[in-house]
C-alpha cells in the first residue's frame, strides 16, 4: 500500500510498504537492473548492443537461476536509473511490460537519460516512490538527476529529505540508499567527472549513521 508523504517538496512520491512474508529476522531478498537504456523501439542499439535483446537475457537468467515455486525469489525489483536511453514512453510502456510477469514489487528512480515527468506521465508517480518499507528495511530512494546534465548531483530537496527520513526511521531498522549516479570515484577519468556533485554533503548526513547497511547505485557499466 502506499501512504502520501507530507512534504510539499516532494512532487507527490509516497512510502511504498510491501509485505513481507519471512519470518522476523530472517532475510528479505532485493534484486537489482539498471541502465537498460532501451530504445523507442525494440531492436535499437547503444554501443553496437541491442538493448531489448541484453535486458531481455537477464530477465530470462532471473527467470532461471531466481525462481523457486514457480515465483520470483524476491520481495522487491529496483530499476536504479537510465531505463530509456532517451527518455521516451515508448521504452517505459515497454519496460512494465517485461517486468510484468515477475509479479513482485518494483521501484525505480530515473537516470541522466531518462525524463521523469514523462516516466511519471507513463507508469504513475506509485512506481517512484521515496521510501520502501520492506519488513525492517527502510529503502531511501534519491533522485540524483539532474535535467539537461550527464552528471549527478542531489540537490537541497533530496538532501533534506533524506534528513527528515534519517531523523524519523526507527531506531532499530536497517536503512539502504538507492540512487542513479556513483556517489565515489570508481577508477574512471570519465565516470568521475560525473559522480554525484554534492557527494560531501550526502556523506555528511550518513556519517555515524548505526542503521546504514548498504549505498546502491546505478550509472557504471
């Protein structure tokens, strides 16, 4: 179920709760996709590759080797950013469609080569949501694009309410962080030049953070 978030910096992404069938203490499972990059048509390539075809071999490997009982073996699918290479409706309606027969809860955050008003216009603002509550999980989902830029960066909005979320989380949950871009360098000239700007800023909020047990990211490939 979702539950409207207050703040009116937030453009209406909400909470999204997911039941969790495990016992208390045991382990929930997350998969994660990104940079799909798929194109206005299937068949259309990125760097020699077809990118239908690629997502559609990891799909069919999540098919074989995370499936138990005729069902995906997972409580929740992260898209972490560029599922269109050019943010067009055509690749989001196509993406729902892949994903569909998975039938588990999905959340996915936009990338530099996404548009997000349109990604919301196509799937509904319910498929971006700020927050993941998945059993003693709290998921925060920051929107590190920025419009126009291959680069990343947060901002003041999604900076603040991380914090809002930091201060108001219980004290005994398990907090992971999901965003498109890399908030370090991994080694690249050119990836560096694009990890996320106010990277020092991010890390101030999380610093001394007890709860942080994960930081997830797309953009590297």
């Amino acid at each position: 179920m979702f539950e409207s978030e207050n703040s009116q910096q937030n453009l209406g992404r909400q909470t999204l709760t997911v039941p969790v069938s495990a016992r208390p203490g045991s382990s929930v499972r997350v998969l994660q996709i990104t940079d799909c990059h798929l194109g206005e048509r299937a068949g259309e390539q990125l760097a020699g590759m077809d990118t239908d075809a690629s997502l559609d071999y990891v799909l069919e490997l999540l098919r074989r080797e995370q499936y138990k009982d005729g069902r995906l073996a997972a409580d929740l699918l992260l898209a972490t950013g560029d599922l269109s290479n050019h943010g067009t409706a055509a690749a989001y309606k196509r993406l729902t469609e892949k994903l569909r027969g998975f039938n588990v809860p999905t959340a996915w955050l936009p990338g530099n080569h996404d548009t997000r008003d349109l990604m919301i216009d196509t799937v509904g603002i319910d498929r971006l949501p700020r927050l993941v509550r998945l059993g003693n999980w709290a998921i925060c989902m920051l929107d590190s694009a920025v419009p126009g830029q291959v680069g990343g960066e947060l901002g003041p909005t999604e900076l603040n309410e991380l914090a809002l979320e930091l201060r108001s989380l219980p004290a005994d949950c398990h907090i992971m962080v999901c965003l498109h871009h890399q908030p370090v360098p991994v080694g690249s000239a050119w990836l560096d030049q694009q990890q996320v700007a106010d990277a020092d800023k991010f890390f101030a909020l999380l610093k001394g953070e007890q709860r942080l047990r994960a930081i997830l990211w797309g953009h590297v490939h």
